[in-house]
C-alpha cells in the first residue's frame, strides 16, 4: 500500500510537471491565437483584438496565466478551445475513444504477430524462414510510418479496393450496433496495420533475442529432459521469462505511439487525438493543444504503471512477492 501510495504521488507531480513545462513551451512558441482568429475574420479593431485577449485571459503576465491554468486543471475545466468555441474536456472526450482503439489495435497486433514472428524465429534460426522475419523487420522498423500509411492508401484505394481509405465509419451509415461495429473495424484495418508495422518488426527482434537466450537456459534444458512436449517448453516455460524484453519495450513506446498515431490519423483522416493537436498546431488553438499534450501524458504514465503490474504477473519475483521465511521449530533448533 505504501508503495502504491508513493508510485500515485509521483505520478502526481510528474503530470504538474508536464503541464507546467507544456505551458511554457507553447507560450514561448511563434505565432498568436488572437491573430489567427483575426486573420480569418478579415480584421478587427484594436479593441476587439483587446477583449479577445481578455477573454482567453492572454493579456496577463505568463506566470499568472501559469497558475489561472493549473488552478483549473484541478478541477477538471481544461479552458475553452480557441477556434471551436467549445470546452475543449469535451472535444477530447469526443476524439479520445477513437484514439485509443487505435493504438489498442495496433498494440494487440504488433505485440502477437511480432513475438509469434521471434518465437519461430528462434526455434529455427537458420531456416529461410527465420532470414526472411529478420529481413522484415529490418524493412518494417526503417520505413517511415507515413510512408507507409501512404502506400498502403495507394495500394487499396486504386489497386486493390477492399478497406476504406478515409475516417472512421462509413458516409452512408450502417443499420444496428453490430453493423456499426462491423464498419469501424473494416475503417480500423488499414490505420491499424500502418501504425503496427514499426513494432512488429521491433517486438520480433527483440522477443527472437530474448527466447534465443531463454532456449538455452538449464531449466529448459530440464524441462525437455523430463519429456515435455516442445509446445509446453515454449509457451508454458521460456515464454514467460522470454516476454519480459517485449513488456519493458511496450510501456517505454507508449510515447513514440502516440506520436505514430498523429502521422496515421493525418494520413487517414482517422477521428482521434492525433488528427485534433495536428489541427489545434496550425490554428494556434492553445488550450486544446496543451489538454491534448496532458492526456497524452495521463496515457504515457498509465501503461507504465500498467507495465510494472505486468511484471509481478509475469515473474513473481519482479514483482517483489516473495515467500515468508519460514520460522524455526523446537525441533529444528535442537
């Protein structure tokens, strides 16, 4: 409890850390949200562009704005977005569920197909087959997400016309909840697919070195000796202690994924997070952008502590769960 205690106020400052450290960067950044309101407008007089000011509470010292804006965050009022004229809690509960199917997805396929990928790999690491996942990953870890988020648009929009291209759900709509679901997840594949191809190739590699190494571990050793299928050494013994590397890698990518979604939701026009802080950047919408950069925080700092509860049900040991001691009898004393 004590450990918790002190893992939640950590987590606690660091976020007022983020929010503090985002705040000063986007205030020392180029360009005004004033302006580009004004520019769209046409113009405004001096005395418009004042109360603008006023109203978004940019005409008071930064340190002042500083504090106004961390007084809010505490009690949940993220400002009003700057170019929608609405709560930005509420453009981000809006945009948020589509982000994290996105990354959920992309997580579940890189994490299965690229261990299943290193497994195979290393249960027969000279084979064709073991050059070919090492090729391919290679190829899949240096190609640039929006590059193949691209090719993949070309390939099934003019080529091969099977998954959509564009958004999240169909123009026409669909009849019933498991015709929506349908519809998403048709819309889901190609976003899915772009944004996981970095990390299958980083998962396999890396579970293919892991195992590599577990393989030649006496337990295993012992556990064929006993007559144990290959299948109940691989998954039921060296997987355990082989996934470790993979789990570490997840919480540590969390950041870079969020990142690889706002390419992917660019390029696919998909409704999330992402495709909203590439929007409030261009229009200068800065409270939208720095709740964005907080919840992204909030997501980053979850999976980590999500990552270390994985490791105590992965390996007891880890996860400090250890055997009492036992105690010393009259008998055994004597």
């Amino acid at each position: 409890m004590k450990t918790l205690l002190s893992k939640l106020a950590s987590v606690v400052g660091l976020l007022f850390a983020v929010v503090a450290l985002n705040f000063l960067l986007i205030q020392f950044a180029p360009g005004d949200p004033v302006e580009v309101i004004v520019g769209e407008m046409g113009g405004a007089s001096e005395e418009l562009v004042a109360q603008m000011r006023a109203e978004y509470g940019l005409d008071k010292p930064v340190l002042v704005q500083l504090a106004i804006y961390v007084g809010k965050i505490v009690t949940g009022d993220f400002g009003l977005s700057i170019y929608y004229n609405q709560p930005v809690l509420s453009l981000i509960l809006q945009r948020l569920p589509a982000t994290v199917l996105l990354m959920l997805a992309s997580m579940t396929i890189a994490v299965v197909l690229g261990t299943f990928l290193g497994i195979f790999s290393a249960r027969h690491p000279k084979g064709l087959l073991s050059h070919f996942v090492t090729l391919f990953s290679l190829a899949g870890y240096s190609a640039p997400v929006f590059w193949t988020g691209l090719m993949l648009l070309i390939l099934f929009s003019s080529v091969w016309p099977i998954f959509p291209v564009s958004g999240m759900t169909s123009i026409r709509g669909v009849q019933g909840v498991f015709g929506y679901i349908l519809d998403v997840a048709h819309h889901l594949v190609l976003p899915a697919v772009t944004l996981s191809s970095v990390y299958i190739a980083l998962y396999s590699r890396l579970s293919r070195a892991s195992m590599l190494d577990v393989l030649g571990a006496d337990y295993i050793r012992t556990a064929r000796a006993k007559g144990l299928s290959e299948r109940q050494v691989i998954y039921g013994h060296a997987l355990r202690n082989g996934i470790i590397p993979v789990v570490t890698m997840l919480g540590l990518q969390m950041g870079q994924l969020l990142a690889g979604a706002t390419l992917v939701e660019t390029v696919f026009n998909w409704p999330g997070l992402g495709r909203l802080a590439y929007e409030s950047i261009l229009r200068r919408d800065y409270p939208t952008l720095l709740a964005i950069l907080f919840f992204s925080a909030v997501i980053v700092v979850v999976a980590n502590l999500l990552t270390d509860l994985a490791y105590g049900k992965i390996d007891p040991r880890i996860g400090g769960r250890r055997k009492p001691a036992p105690r010393k009898t009259k008998e055994a004393t004597q």
